[in-house]
C-alpha cells in the first residue's frame, strides 16, 4: 500500500461500514421511541388506575 492510499484511507475510512451505522442508528432510534411510548404507556396507567 503506497502513501496516497494510506491517506485516502486515513481520510475516508471509518470503523464502521455504512449499512452496519444505518443499522446501529436505527437501534438508537428505535429504542428512543419505545422509551418514549413506554413512558406514554406507563403515564396512562398511573392515571386510569389511581
């Protein structure tokens, strides 16, 4: 491997590939919103049952 190719791979490269970060960031979202709807969830409960 030559320089030039050490630093497109120094500027570009990432640790992750591509489809492996949009399925972590769809992990991250999805739990987000169940968090969300969890909480949702659990606030009408306390409210029908107190």
């Amino acid at each position: 491997m030559n320089w030039n190719q050490m630093k497109l791979r120094l500027k570009f490269g990432h640790a992750v590939p591509k489809s492996e970060g949009n399925f972590s960031m769809g992990i991250v979202w999805g739990i987000l919103i169940s968090i969300v709807l969890w909480v949702s969830i659990i606030g009408w409960f306390m409210l029908i049952f107190k």
